[in-house]
C-alpha cells in the first residue's frame, strides 16, 4: 500500500442502554459523519462502554455507531475486563484495522510492577501499603502493510489528572473533606498516570529490541500535554535522557506538523489543549505525510459541564504516512 492512515478518537463514554442520554443513535448521527472524514486505515478509540451491564459484555453501542460505515467491515480487537472474556463494564479501548492484524495483545503490569503505597489521610488510618494499579490497560496491535512489513500500533488512555480515591475523605463525588486528602489523592493519580507512561516506554523499548528500524506509533488519550511528564516518558527525547546515542529510540509526536493555532484537540473554559496525541518512531516519522486535527467543531467541556453531549469533548488526530 502506498497510503496509511492512522486516527485516534476519544469518543467520550460511548453507551447506550435505559437512561443513557443522549441515546445512541442521536450520538451515532453526530458521530458518524466525522468518524467516516478521519478516512482511517487504523482507527483507535477510547471511552467505549460495555452492554449489557449484567451478564456477558459485548460492545453494542459501538457496534451501533459503526454501522453503514466502512468500518463496520473492519477487524476490531478491543480490551478486556478483569474477570476475562469480555470487555470491562466502562472505558474501553478498541482498534480497527482494514489491513490485517497479524497479531494483538492488552500488556498491564507486564513492564511495570504496581508501586506499594501507604496512604497518610485515610480514615481510619490505612495499616499497610497497598499497590497502586492502572485504571486500564494498553491495547498494542501489529498490522500487515504489505511487502512484508509490519506496523506496531499502541492505543491507550492514561490516567486523568484528578484526585484518586482516598477512605473516608470524600464529601461526595466532587467534593473533599481536606485539602491534604485532596493532595494525597491528587498525588496517587500523578502515580497512576506516570506509571502507565512508563508502561508504554518500555512497551516500545521492547519493540526497538527486537527491530531497531520498528514502524511504531502510539496513540490515545495522553490526559498530558507536550511538556508533561507522561508525554516526556514516552518520547525519551536525547535532551531529556542526555544521550545522542538513545535517539534511535525516541517517539515523535505527529502533530508537531500541525500549525500552532490548530494544535489542540481539547476545549477547557477557552484554554485550548492538546492531550490526544500520535508519537511515532523515527522509522515511521520518515514517511509522515500529514498531521490533521478535527477540532473545528470542538465543544468546551467546562461550558457543557453536567449536560448530555452528541459528540466527544475531544478531536480526533489523524496521521497520513506516504509508505514507498
């Protein structure tokens, strides 16, 4: 093939199901059209949600917003649930592919061990450590491009920065009792988010092990900016691990190409921000053709805060690549 596009969508708690608003198919109306312009050959999305809520899962309501769309005929692997077999009740992650998939793989603490913490303002007073995990896995799928090469793609969601959990120190869902239990779970989510970077470096380092020239590209919902630290973890750039000798490694973020005005993918209050991202390789760096945002249409989520949405709080990135 001489083409290859690759797009990342967040799709914002794709459900359906009694008491779901929107309902599925006014969302599928909004979002259909903009899923079938991204024109993607590999497609990753974020935020898709199980049904039936009792019983086997299965990914009806994307099954419904795919219809009468090309992707309805392509092959789709999603992550699963910690019970095994079927997707999780919420936030799934799920890749299509019109080329073939020659193999795939979800990877939580494969790389990473879960760090022990103790936490300081549970009440009652928590007696031990207890290990901190990743909300979610991360999907990696490895695709046929023809001529016998292979393109690995890594869709994942990490953590958002708001406080984690902490007992006996939440007023109710939005509300702390202390400013020090807010703190410690702010800090648990930093962990959180840090940790599963960490997971997807040393994912791609694994990757570079067996292929140096690897054609890899990483993509999802980052909840990080360029200059954060999760998006420094992955990318390894030389001026961060002081060693030209490492910047074989690095990741590149395909969006650089997009002219500052556009770069965002993210509404918050006015602030525009750009938190979905797709880092490549440098192998596959070589034949990036274009970086496009699908942000013309983008909502502010703090306007719309506590409403039902059609669309998606966030733009979907699509990366062209021109493969000899």
């Amino acid at each position: 093939m001489d083409r290859l596009r690759i797009a990342t969508f967040n799709l914002d708690s794709l459900d359906q199901g009694p008491g779901v608003e929107p309902p599925i198919e006014q969302r599928a109306t909004e979002l259909r059209p903009l899923l079938v312009g991204l024109d993607a050959d590999i497609l990753c999305l974020q935020e898709i949600n199980a049904q039936p809520k009792e019983g086997p899962r299965r990914l009806d309501a994307l099954a419904r917003l795919l219809a009468d769309t090309p992707y309805a005929a392509y092959r789709c692997v999603h992550t699963i649930g910690p019970g095994g077999g079927g997707p999780a009740d919420i936030h799934n992650l799920a890749t299509l592919s019109r080329v073939p998939i020659r193999a795939w793989r979800q990877i939580r603490h494969e790389f990473v061990h879960p760090p022990t913490y103790r936490l300081s303002t549970a009440i009652p007073p928590a007696p031990t450590p207890a290990a901190v995990t990743w909300d979610r896995p991360i999907l990696m799928t490895t695709h046929e491009i023809g001529g016998g090469r292979a393109i690995h793609v890594i869709n994942l969601h990490l953590r958002a920065p708001l406080a984690a959990y902490v007992p006996g120190q939440k007023l109710d869902a939005l509300s702390w009792k202390s400013a020090a239990g807010w703190a410690e779970g702010f800090f648990l989510a930093a962990i959180k988010r840090a940790g599963q970077a960490t997971e997807a470096r040393l994912l791609v380092d694994s990757l570079f092990d067996a292929d140096a020239g690897a054609l890899i590209a990483v993509c999802g919902d980052f909840n990080a900016e360029l200059n954060e630290t999760p998006l420094r973890v992955v990318c390894a750039d030389p001026e961060d691990t002081g060693n030209a000798g490492l910047a074989s490694r690095s990741m590149h973020p395909a969006e650089a190409e997009v002219p500052v005005a556009s770069r965002y993918t993210l509404l918050h209050d006015g602030r525009r921000a750009l938190l979905d991202h797709v880092l490549v390789s440098g192998a596959l760096r070589a034949h990036l053709a274009r970086t496009t945002i699908h942000n013309r249409q983008l909502i502010d989520e703090v306007k719309t805060a506590g409403q039902p949405i059609s669309g998606s709080a966030h733009a979907p990135v699509v990366a062209e690549f021109a493969l000899p």
